[in-house]
C-alpha cells in the first residue's frame, strides 16, 4: 500500500491516483485527498504544487502525431535551460492534445514533466539547503566513505562497534580516528538503519542534510535522500535528540531548546520547506518490553489507570490521561495481550465509553469517566 507521506512533488505527479484526482474529480478521489490532507497538512504545499504542474497540462481532445510529440519535448526542454539561471524558475507544460484517454497522453509527458518538478524545487531549495548537503558538509574533511550502489541494503560496521545497514542508492561516511574522538559523527546521504553501541561518554551522531540526530546508544533509522521534501528519523529502541543545523546556526539559544527527543515507535518528520519538525506515531507500534499484569488471560477487574500504565510501559508511548476522572473505570479484557497496539487501544476505549487522539506523537485519552460501583 502505498504511503503518500514519503511522496515529494515528483512523486505525486508521477502517481495514477493522484493523476485521477486531479483530472476526472472523482467525489470518491476528492472525499480520499481531502481526508488524507486534513490528517497531514504538512504535504499542502507539495500536493498544491504537484496539482499545480498537472493542471497545467490542458487535455482536450486531438491526436498528437509523432512530429508534435518531439516538438512539445523540445520546447519542454527549452523551458528548463530558459529558467536554469533564473532566480525564480516556474515548471511550465505545453498543451497536450489526444483522443485517447487522459493518462495515456499523460504518460507522454510525465517523465518529463517529474524531470521539470525536481529541477523546480531543487532550484527553489538550494540555496537555504546547499551549506548542509552531504558534499558540502564532508568535502573539506579527510573521511572514510562507504557506498552502496547495489539494489539491496549492505551492513558496515564502524570502528567503535556500531553497524550501518546502508540502503541502496545511500552512502556514509566518518572520520579516519572515529573511534578516537569526542564524538562519534557519521554523514549520511540517502537512507541508513543505525544500531549504535552504547557509550555516554561519546555521543554519536548523524549527519543527514539540514539535521542531525544524536544519541549515545539506541537502534534508529534515517531517511534522507537530496530530492527528498521531508526528512524522517524512526526510533526502534533507546532515544533519539534531533535538531536542525540551520537554527542552531542561526542562535545558539535556539538551538539549545530546539533539540526533539523522539521515542521509540515515534516518527519525527522535518519539512525541509519551512523548516518544521512533526512527530507522529508508527502506524503499527511494536512491545520494546512485555506488558506487564496482563497474563495469558488478559485483563480481569483491573483499573483502568493500571492498564493504561502498563500499555505505556510496554510500548514507550505516552498515555495521557486524566487519573481522577477514571478512578472508577475497571475492564475485562481477555486475549488482549494477543492484539496490536491500536487494537488495544480500540478494545480499552471502547470498554469505558472513551475515545483517543494521536497528538505529537501521544496518545491523549478523553472521557467522561465512570460511575463507582
């Protein structure tokens, strides 16, 4: 299934569904993408800009020959050299005609079209993101790199211990004397799983573009590609503090009350458009320890407060909750140790009357409480 929260603009343009959306207006594809941005209104900008690009292209109806598909290329390719030394670039599209369906003349153009997206917006990005690009960051410095070119993930192991599993199309790179200095510092370019050996004394951290990700012992991942929009650090165990390099630049005071701690089964996004970090839980959080109480028989009389409590423990997520107001909740819930995560949730909820949101990477409960028996 597909996960629109790693899409940049190229991506959604390239997308059928997104494609359908934007031309057949679909009340199906309109009730999805409204739904799906008001859950996620960090991705406005780019799915304005993608919906912006395709309807640029006027589809009516006439046959386009060969001799004409050549010439809208090359006024397509016109257009990016006009705008390579323009402050302001814009991705324009010639009129496409075709008798056949929309997405067939679509596809004539769209690889064309993502080439336009991405020198568009790496245009518009580059000069607040070029000073923390990965060769700008490890050019002067006298480093030791690894790079996967394969299709598959490769591991590396680094001097101190730690192992890299480096996806394809990503490379790494760290000091000569990494073992011996007061950091451990790597740079990333593309996307890593880190499982750090644990040594307070020596932080490590992960240089990914615009931010970086410290920690002293933990297993997480970075996903930071150059095209990427967003940039994602997940934690699996441990803790992760991250901040960005451009406000630590701009002040240091910024930069010691910016850093984000992030849990494990959180997320945190950085948009590298305006600079914002989002914290969001894992679609399917996993136990980072055994939940505690609920036995092979689940749940019987136990108050409510205590489950919540033991949910938080074996999960690492934060339950927020008003304890008073739920004094009087108790729940049977046999087999529940068996359920996922939000399963749980669901079945607890449900039991006392209550429901949840998922805010900044908590989960808040609201309630009106329970009677005492």
């Amino acid at each position: 299934m597909k996960d629109f929260r790693l899409f940049d603009i190229s991506d959604f343009v390239m997308d059928e569904d997104f494609i359908r959306w934007v031309y057949e207006k679909r009340k199906e594809d309109n009730d999805f993408w409204n739904n799906w941005l008001t859950k996620h209104p960090h991705k406005n900008m780019a799915v304005a800009e993608a919906r912006r690009i395709l309807e640029s292209i006027e589809m009516q109806q006439k046959t386009i020959g060969e001799t004409e598909i050549d010439g809208q290329v090359q006024r397509l390719l016109l257009t990016i050299r006009e705008h390579e030394h323009s402050d302001y670039p814009i991705a324009q599209i010639h009129s496409v005609r075709s008798t056949r369906k929309w997405w067939y003349a679509a596809a004539s153009v769209l690889v064309i079209v993502s080439a336009i997206t991405i020198f568009y917006f790496l245009a518009k990005e580059g000069t607040k993101a070029s000073e923390f690009e990965y060769t700008k960051q490890v050019s002067s410095k006298h480093l030791v790199e690894n790079v996967n070119t394969s299709e598959k993930a490769i591991t590396v192991k680094l001097p101190d211990g730690s192992t890299v599993e480096l996806a394809a199309n990503s490379r790494i790179s760290y000091a000569n004397d990494f073992d011996t200095t007061s950091t451990r510092d790597v740079y990333l370019s593309g996307e890593a799983f880190f499982n750090v050996t644990k040594n307070p004394s020596r932080p490590f951290r992960v240089y990914a573009n615009e931010i970086v990700s410290k920690v002293v012992g933990t297993s997480f991942s970075v996903r930071s590609f150059e095209q990427d929009t967003m940039i994602q650090v997940t934690v699996r165990t441990g803790k992760v503090s991250v901040y960005s390099q451009m406000r630590a630049k701009k002040s240091a005071s910024i930069y010691k009350h910016g850093e984000i701690m992030v849990m494990p089964n959180q997320q945190l996004l950085y948009q590298k458009e305006d600079e914002s970090f989002q914290k969001v839980l894992l679609k399917d959080p996993i136990m980072t320890e055994p939940m505690a109480a609920a036995g092979d028989r689940g749940y019987e009389d136990v108050p409510i407060t205590t489950v919540f409590k033991n949910l938080s423990e074996a999960y690492e997520i934060n339950i927020v909750f008003d304890a008073e107001l739920l004094k009087h909740c108790t729940i049977n819930a046999p087999g529940i140790k068996n359920e996922s995560f939000y399963d749980k949730l669901d079945l607890i909820c449900k039991a006392i009357g209550a429901r949840y949101e998922i805010i900044d990477g908590q989960i808040i409960i609201q309630s009106n409480g329970c009677l005492p028996n």
